[in-house]
C-alpha cells in the first residue's frame, strides 16, 4: 500500500511543505532545539496535597507554558500515528523488530511516526520510519533516571507532566498502534480506548501488535469486564489486534479514509509568530 497525498492533503495539520517533504519537521534533534523542559523541577511536588496559593498559582503557568511549547513545537508536523510500547526491548528482540516493521509500514503510508522518544519499542518505531524515509517525532518524559532520547528522530519535545504529555500523543495522532509493555504502556492504551468508548474524541485506528501477549487480557476483559457489565459487549471491539505488520498498514489506511470524511480546518502559518 502506497502514500496518497491527495488523501493526507485533506487531513488538518499538514501544510504542503511538509507533505512534499520541502520543510523541516519541527526542529532538528541537536542541542537546545530539542524542546527540553526549561525547569528540572520536580513534578511529584504538583501532586502532594494542598501547596501555598501563590505556588499552585505559578504551577498553573508552568503547566500551561509546557501545553504552550508542545502546540508550539507539533502545529505543523503532519499527520501521525502513534506507537506505545516498552522502553526495555533491545535491538534483536522479536517485539522490537516487529516495532522496526511497523514504523516502516507508518512511513509507507506517508504519516509521521509519533513516539515517546525512548529506547525500546519506542525506537524501533522511529527506527523503521526513519530508515523508510518516513518522518520521526519523539514526546519524552522527564524521570528520576532520566529517558535519552532515541537516535532516529527529527523532532523532540521533552515534558515534565505524563498528562501534557498524553496530550500530545493524542492530539496530533490519525491511529495508535500498542506493542507489548508494561504499567504505561497500559495506561496509555485504556486512555486512547476510554477517550473513543465516552466519545471524547472521533473514532479512530486502535491496533494491538502481538496476539500472544495481548490475548490474555482481552480474555480478561471478556470474562470479568463484559460478563461483570462493567463495559458493554461492543466495547471490546474499540481495538483491534494483529500480529501483521500488513494488516496493521491496512487499519491504519480505513482509519485515515474515516478521518477525510472529517475535515476540518488546517492550520496556516502565522507570520506575527514567525512560523
């Protein structure tokens, strides 16, 4: 399956520069452009119980000036699919190269691959893409041993909040695609599924890579969430799930056909901003 710019052309967040690959994807990865935090503060303050007013009040800025950078950094990037997976998968390992395959197959279809910028599956993701020629962003998160960033990306945002974050991954991405991981991959796969299942957002391309890992917890949620009536019987169906990097490039396609049908507005430079 090949790239269509016509049909990428339709989706919001991807100026013609950047479909015809003419324009830089945000900032290059090298030094102070990489979009790091300014502040090594620790966030865990934010969630210890009640602060002074005055602190809370500059937390508030601080907190909106992390939204600010990331609007700032991703407005142009282009229509992205974002990859979840674990950041202790080393190069070799079938669950990294499955991810390689599947960046690859992100890139054939002329989208951004979007990362949390990490190791692992994170890299591979951007691996796959970069070595395809695809485009390549990564949205870190500051922990207290700090994440490196992978090698393979154009483009990196660091934050210091998990929720601007998710944010991010979520707002500028067309599909997910959740290879194996642990307690984060997890969160970040019930938060994309919680957000269609209440209609926060559109409906869009959930896939999960690795029938073997992922089988016992759909398994789980049919005979403890669907027989408890905690979530309804078609609410499993909210994902999908594969072990075919083919099969993932082809519900990615059907998702991003859906996504055209949407249009909405996209978003032009602003000289005042010098954009």
């Amino acid at each position: 399956m090949s790239e269509n710019p016509d049909l990428l052309q339709s989706l919001p967040h991807v100026p013609e520069p950047v479909i015809s690959g003419q324009a830089p994807l945000g900032a290059p990865a090298t030094g102070s452009a990489w979009g790091k935090s300014p502040s090594t503060h620790d966030a865990r303050e934010f969630l210890s119980g009640p602060l002074s007013r005055t602190s809370e009040l500059l937390r508030i800025g601080r907190i909106g000036m992390e939204f600010l950078r990331g609007f700032r950094k991703l407005h142009f990037v282009g229509p992205c699919v974002t990859v979840f997976g674990s950041a202790r998968f080393e190069p070799g390992h079938m669950y990294y190269e499955l991810a390689r395959q599947v960046g690859a197959k992100i890139a054939s279809l002329g989208f951004t691959t979007m990362t949390g910028g990490g190791p692992g599956i994170m890299e591979a993701a951007n691996r796959g893409a970069k070595e395809s020629g695809g485009r390549s962003i990564g949205c870190n998160i500051i922990l207290p041993h700090e994440q490196k960033p992978n090698p393979y990306v154009d483009c990196f945002v660091e934050f210091r909040y998990f929720f601007v974050r998710k944010v991010m991954l979520v707002k500028y991405s067309y599909g997910f695609v959740i290879l194996p991981g642990g307690f984060g991959t997890l969160d970040e796969l019930f938060e994309v599924v919680t957000l269609v299942q209440t209609k926060k957002v559109e409906r869009f391309p959930i896939v999960l890579v690795g029938r073997k890992y992922w089988d016992p917890l759909i398994e789980f949620m049919k005979c403890r969430l669907i027989d408890g009536h905690t979530i309804n019987k078609e609410d499993i169906d909210l994902f999908a799930v594969t072990d075919s990097p083919d099969e993932v490039e082809s519900m990615l396609w059907q998702g991003v056909e859906e996504s055209a049908k949407r249009q909405k507005t996209t978003p032009k430079p602003w000289w005042v901003l010098g954009e």
